[in-house]
C-alpha cells in the first residue's frame, strides 16, 4: 500500500481517472479536491505506483476520530484487478477495521471483497445500492423563470439545521456536523423567499457528487429543485468537474426530474457498504 502526497502524482493520477470515467466517478471527484485545496482532508491509497490497480480515498486519520462518524468514515474506491483491491481493502493501514464506515463505487466486485474482508475482520456488513445520473452539458438544461420575489443565493452555516432535519440520513449530530462542513467548504446553491427564507438547495460533496437537493413539501412542483441544481450544477461544470449524482432506487420523483433536464442514469448502480464492528461477546 502507499499513500500518494506528491502533488505531481496527483494530477497524473487524476488524468488516469477522468480516462475511465463514469466508473471512476466518486474517486475521481475525491482526487479533483484533493488537488484544489483538500477541503475535506482526504488521501489517496493506491496498491502500487505508477501502475496502480487499486485506489482508495479516504479521510486523513486526524480528522476520522470519531470511530462511529459514519459520515466522515467514508471510502470511495475503484479498481482495474479486484484481487489487488481484495488486498488493499484487508490491509489494516488501509482501513482501521475498528471504525464504522461506508466504501463506495461502481464496480459490482466492491460488494463481493468487504463481503470477503468482513468475515476475516468480525466485521458486519449492509449493502446498499444507487441509481447514479450524469449531465455532459449542464448549460442545455431547460428551467422555469424564477419569480421575481425570490433569489438564487448560496447556503450558510444559518441553514445547516434545516439541512440536517430535513435529509433522509440526517437528524443526528454526526450528521450535523457533515452537513456543517459540506455548506463551510464546498460549492452550493439555494433559493430564498421574500424574507430570506430557505426554501429549496442543493450542495456538491466530499466526491464531488450533487447532493442534499430539497425543497420544502409546500413550494414543490414549481420547478426550484431544477433551477437550483442547473446553478450548481454550471458552477461545477465550469470548474471542470463532472456533473452528477446519486439517487435511491425508490425516490422516482427525483429520477423523473433528473432525466427530464436530459440526465443519462448510468448502467451501473452505485454500491455503497456499510461496514460495523461486530459487538463483542466476551466476558467482563
């Protein structure tokens, strides 16, 4: 296993990733912040160097200390040969086996090693699996004229409640805490009423996937979901990234918005596993 700090090895590693794009999607995203500025202090783990077989990302150790902050635990992996990511995944400088945590991709093998892994480590296992969408050209997509009494504008550390209570996995303080650092660090836009409320946002992640898009239940199909993703969504583009994002199997509301604005979902879902410490069964 190494860990690639050098900035050079960096940017290569990245031009290799936007070359297998849209499996890469998730590392890819990772390693484009990691390269402008690391807002999320995250690493790269690859199996060797210069031809890698396996890459990980990862937070860096000082700032994952919170063994149950499945939020800030979180792995985006890829592979080209799934027996040298089985290798890199058992690796315990890899991955502290001790922590809850999510790994994430596209590759269907990432189930099939953590599956492998896990019985080794006495670690439990619960997969969960996304329909993925991506946009070639932001710029095409077709939305309504925002009314005059409202204003796209960006998130602050003012909304973050309303974030964390509103998101299907928020509502804790871990939570919190992500979304507190995701609205600090990372490209957003939102729509205000007349007063300055909150009313429909979305916000670019730590693997530079669109997310947390919302709107108030009483101001829903008046299209803001759509001009507020477009906004993000050029801003993204414009900086380089690829312009996607994950959505649940079931929230067919969302899969009807996004292919609507010209989305392609991918043919891959997105696998992400969660991985927990069995409780110990020994006597005190």
């Amino acid at each position: 296993m190494l860990i690639l700090s050098c900035s050079s090895k960096l940017q290569l590693l990245e031009g290799i990733l936007k070359k297998s794009l849209p499996l890469t999607l998730p590392v890819h995203g990772a390693v484009m912040h990691i390269n402008r500025g690391n807002p999320a202090s995250h690493e790269v783990l690859v199996d060797s160097w210069p031809k890698f077989k396996a890459v990980l990302t990862r937070p860096h150790r000082e700032v994952a200390k919170d063994d149950s902050d499945v939020y800030t635990n979180t792995y985006a992996a890829f592979y080209y040969d799934l027996d040298a990511y089985r290798a890199l995944l058992q690796d315990s400088d890899a991955i502290n086996w001790a922590k809850t945590f999510y790994v994430f991709g596209h590759k269907d093998g990432i189930y099939e090693a953590s599956e492998g892994a896990a019985a080794n480590k006495q670690v439990q296992i619960s997969p969960s699996s996304y329909f993925t969408y991506f946009h070639h050209d932001p710029n095409k997509i077709h939305t309504r004229q925002l009314d005059p009494s409202l204003r796209l504008s960006t998130l602050n550390n003012s909304h973050v409640d309303l974030l964390n209570e509103t998101w299907a996995y928020g509502g804790n303080e871990h939570s919190r805490k992500y979304v507190a650092s995701l609205v600090r660090s990372f490209p957003s836009r939102c729509i205000l009423d007349s007063n300055g409320r909150l009313i429909s946002w979305s916000i670019l992640d730590p693997f530079g996937a669109m997310g947390l898009g919302y709107t108030l239940p009483e101001y829903r199909g008046r299209g803001y979901i759509t001009i507020v993703n477009k906004a993000l969504a050029m801003n993204v583009h414009a900086s380089g990234y690829p312009v996607y994002g994950h959505v649940a199997l079931d929230n067919v509301r969302m899969q009807n918005c996004l292919e609507r604005c010209g989305y392609q979902r991918l043919s891959s879902s997105c696998h992400f596993i969660y991985h927990t410490p069995k409780p110990s069964t020994g006597s005190i």
